[in-house]
C-alpha cells in the first residue's frame, strides 16, 4: 500500500516586474508567482505537483491556504486518493469551514485548484501517462464521474455529458493522430505587453511572425492615442492576413468598453479580451452585441462553473477562456468544456502566467480529441516566460504546442528555481535589501 505522507505549499514569486513581462492597463508590475503544492507518498519515487497562479503580495495568503485544502490527504492510501478522483475532489470540496470563505471563489477556491492539480499530476503520475492521454483514455462515464456537474443540471444534464462525450469516442484516435502530426495552435501575447516600448512591440511581433504565429494578442485600455499607435505598429508588421486579438484586462465600464472598441475596430481585431468586470455576465452581452462582429472572450478569472454557465446562457461570449489554475482543476474544467461544446462556444484557456502554458496544452489537447473534435475559432495562448524552471515545459513549434509525452501534468518546478524563487527566504529575494519594497509579504 502507498500512502500519502506529505503535503507541501511553496510561495514562488519571480521578479517579473523589473521587464515589465506581463504588463497590462490593470496589472502594471506584477511579479509572476505560485502557490505551489508537493505531495509526497512514502514511495519516493512518486509526488504530485500542482500549482495555482497570483502576482505577487498575497501569494503567501494562497499558499496558506492551499496548505489547509491539501492537510485532508495526509494519511490517506493513494489508491483511494487517484482510483476515486471524483470522490477526493467532493470529499475536499466538502470541507464546510474552508468552503465559507468563498464559496467555490476567491482564495479557497484558487486553493482548491493548486491541490487538485497536484492530485491529477500524482494521478497521471502513477499511470505512467501525460494528463492529456490518462482523460482521453477514460470513457465517457469515467470522465462524467469526474465532472462537478453541481448546479448545471437546469443546462447540462449527466445523461446529456454522457452523450456529447460518446460522440466522439469511436474517433478519438484520429484525432490525437492529426495533433501528433501538427501541434495543438497557439497565440502569442509576449510580443505585446503594455509596458514595452514600440521598438520592442515591433521587433516581438516581427518574430512572433517568423516563428510561424498566426495570431498574436496586444494589451490595450490605458491610453486610446496609445493603443491607436501601437496596433498600427502592429498591423504593419504581420499585416491582415493575420489574426490580431485585444485584451483590455477588465479596465473599462460597459459603455467605455464600447466605445473604446469601436475606436479601434479599424485594426480588425478577432476579438476583444475583458472588456469589463469578469463578472458581469449582461454586462459582457451588451458589449457582444453592440461591438459585432468583433468577438468577446473573458473567462481568466470566471470564478466558477457557474458563472459560465451564465456567460453561456446569456450568449455574453464568443470565446471562452477558463484558466487552468482558477477554476478547481480538471473536475470543474470538464464541466466547462462540456457546456461549451453544448452551447457552441470555442474554448481558447488562458495561460498568461507563470506554468499556465504547462497545464493548458493538456487541456487543450483533450478539448480537441475528446470533446469539441474541431480546432475551428480555437487557439490557445501561449506566453514566453519562466519555462526554463519546469521539469518538463511545454514546447512550441511553428505556432503550436506539441503534444507532451511525459507522465504527469507537466507541473513539476526544478528544486533549484524553489531555492532560488521561494518567497521571503529564498536566494534571490533574501539577497535584495529591496525585496520588501518590490514585492513585500504578510507574512510575519
């Protein structure tokens, strides 16, 4: 019998504000970070490794409670842990005092996602298989067991999971064939931070082109002269042949948003990104509607399942983009993926932080295989940033992810990076007499 014997939560935080690498009209000098969960089993040879994504101050507010989430494994035999993946992630849901401070939102929730990670990393693990291979191998009433389908019945019923899923089942292999060959595609969004000056916008996007992207995404909403001049930059670079996206971060009211958009509809963009408050669902549908046919996307930070379940029901958008690391892992995940595939929206995840690349080309991979079987309007985003410090990081070729091959969920975090990066106490921030000030905790 193998038993868990420890969980771990590490407060990574990399010091991403000094290059302005994930600058935006909201999020100006964010230093990329995790709150990153070991779980260890006293086969030494087995862990799990999870993560879920913040920027900086209070990410050890995460941590902790990523810490509190996971205490429920310690003891348990694994095979009770991963041969019920379902069942542990209800039974941890279930946990009525960690549940109040959400719930199923905020921190507790950002919590649940970084210890389900680990748990389907620990999963994939001892099945000797990548994430993206151990849910297509599961039938479609494994993968409904799975599902937190709570809420949803009044859209998505498990009768109804089940058929979508078996839909695709007999093909499955085609298309994993067809991704082998190809790649899953990808966007870029290095090339176009708000904080860059315009030499180094137009210098990202001319290699953003030459790499083989087709669509690259700009920040936008701080300034409209601003965002004229550099999608003008832009544009001229990879000209309109290719798909151009803006992400304006949530900074604007409704009105503003439209507004804003129409300014710059001469630039063509396929769609616009957070346009208002994540949570307003009608809100987004006013936009939709008023900005057409330019796309609405939002969903980095859609709370819950249920959120999206209204986003869906109020056709408030026209991409969804649910992030690995917000939502409560893959239970939660699938129950988005499978209301997209019935309302018709694709799903494109975000992945504009620190391991969100690692874990989305998982997702994205099973979307297609198992559930949508199409790449029509999907694309998934891809940033250039921090993957030196991953085990096995993801890998990107003329536009597009390559299918992983390593078992687990590609989260694991080299234990040098954790030396280095773990805030306070680590190497890089105890050796900065301004580690305070850039990128102060509150922790005693």
């Amino acid at each position: 019998m193998t038993t868990i014997i420890g969980v771990d939560a590490i407060d990574l935080r990399f010091p991403t504000s000094l290059s302005l690498d994930g600058s935006d009209a909201m999020n100006k000098d964010g230093d990329y970070s995790a709150a990153y969960v070991v779980i260890t089993t006293d086969d030494p040879h087995l862990s799990g490794f999870g993560f879920t994504f913040t920027i900086g101050r209070g990410n050890d507010v995460c941590t902790l409670a990523a810490l509190r989430r996971g205490e429920p494994l310690i003891g348990m035999d694994l095979r009770e842990v991963i041969g019920d993946l379902g069942g542990i992630y209800r039974y941890l849901k279930s946990d009525s005092q960690m549940r109040w401070l959400g719930p199923e939102k905020g921190v507790e929730h950002l919590a649940m996602a970084a210890v389900m990670n680990a748990v389907w990393d620990l999963a994939a693990r001892a099945a000797g298989k990548p994430l993206w291979r151990l849910l297509v191998d599961m039938s479609p009433e494994e993968l409904v067991e799975v599902a937190d389908l709570t809420y949803l019945s009044d859209v998505l019923t498990r009768d109804e999971a089940v058929a979508l899923l078996s839909e695709l089942e007999a093909t499955r292999a085609n298309r994993i064939a067809t991704l082998t060959d190809t790649g899953y595609p990808c966007y870029t969004t290095s090339a176009g931070w708000l904080g860059y000056s315009d030499d180094k916008l137009r210098r990202l996007c001319q290699e953003a082109v030459d790499a083989g992207y087709k669509h690259i995404k700009l920040k936008v909403g701080a300034n409209r002269a601003d965002d004229i001049r550099r999608l003008s930059i832009a544009r001229d670079v990879i000209g309109y042949d290719a798909n151009l996206m803006i992400d304006a971060n949530q900074v604007w009211d409704v009105p503003e948003a439209i507004e804003w958009v129409r300014a710059l509809a001469q630039f063509q963009p396929l769609w616009i990104e957070e346009p208002t408050s994540p949570d307003d669902i009608l809100g987004h549908a006013a936009v939709r509607k008023a900005v057409a046919p330019i796309g609405v996307a939002t969903g980095e930070h859609g709370m819950n399942r249920v959120l999206f379940k209204q986003m869906f029901q109020a056709e408030a958008i026209d991409f969804c983009q649910l992030d690995s690391a917000r939502l409560a892992s893959v239970n939660e995940i699938l129950a988005v993926y499978l209301m997209a595939k019935k309302f018709g929206v694709p799903v494109c995840p975000h992945a504009g932080g620190v391991g969100l690349c690692e874990l989305v080309q998982h997702l994205s991979i099973f979307d297609y295989v198992a559930v949508s079987g199409s790449l029509d309007g999907r694309v998934t985003e891809y940033v250039d940033h921090l993957h030196e410090h991953f085990v096995e990081p993801c890998v990107v070729r003329n536009g597009a992810y390559v299918l992983p091959t390593a078992a687990g969920y590609s989260a694991e975090i080299y234990s040098s990076t954790i030396d280095e990066f773990a805030f306070p106490n680590g190497s890089y921030w105890s050796g900065r007499s301004h580690a305070v000030a850039h990128s102060a905790s509150v922790s005693s």
